[in-house]
C-alpha cells in the first residue's frame, strides 16, 4: 500500500489533483497529451508500481486511466494542487459528485485558512 510515488524527481500522493504529460506517436509524429485529473490509488512495489488518475469528462462521464511508472511514454508529471485524503485507495470518489470532490481533495492549505477564518469569525470580544 503505497502512500506517495516519485516520477522524475516529482513526489506526488494519493488524492493530489495531477497533469500527467504523454508521448504520443501518429504518423511518424510525436506529440504530447495532457491528461488531468485526481490520483486516485498507488500499486505495486518496485518496477511494477503503477498509479491511477481519474478526471470527469463531456457529459459528467468518468474517465479513469492507469499509468505505470516507468512507462517510456509517460513524459512528465506536475501536481496541480496537492490534496489531502485520510485513505491510500479512495475509490468512493466514483460515486460522488463534482461539488462533493472537491471537498474531498481540497488542498490542505485552503482548510488550514477556513480555520483560521472560522476562528476569528466566532471570536469573543
């Protein structure tokens, strides 16, 4: 049960909001494909360790794809935002709705805010 995963000097974890970066080869061409979406869960030890990001597609369809780590066509990997999730697998996320994710990975600077605003708010004078 993997927490956190490394791909070219990027750390990212489970419920991180992540733009994977892929080669693609057509006619004789290369070009890159961005793919977004959330880290849903890591697998696997060693060189067979894989992970799998899930975005919402046209038509609120979910779109889920799994990246092995290694894989030559996978160029490179930016963590949009880096969210914070109790589970190493939150597969649950399938049954949820858009407005309830994005509870779920919010980042965790936004929630140390929401306290520090909460706080203040109710404060006695």
């Amino acid at each position: 049960m993997a927490l956190s995963i490394v791909h070219k000097d990027t750390k990212f974890q489970v419920g991180d909001i992540v733009r994977v970066h892929q080669k693609i080869q057509e006619e004789g061409k290369t070009r890159i494909q961005v793919f977004e979406g959330t880290v849903m869960s890591i697998s696997g030890n060693g060189a067979s360790k894989s992970f799998i990001v899930r975005r919402i597609g046209v038509g609120s369809i979910g779109i889920e794809r799994i990246f092995p780590i290694i894989a030559p066509i996978i160029d490179k990997v930016e963590v949009k935002t880096a969210g914070k999730t109790r589970r190493s697998k939150i597969y649950y996320i399938r049954s949820k709705s858009s407005r309830e994710l994005a509870k779920i990975t919010r980042p965790k600077e936004v929630k140390s805010q929401l306290k520090k605003t909460t706080k203040a708010k109710y404060k006695k004078s």
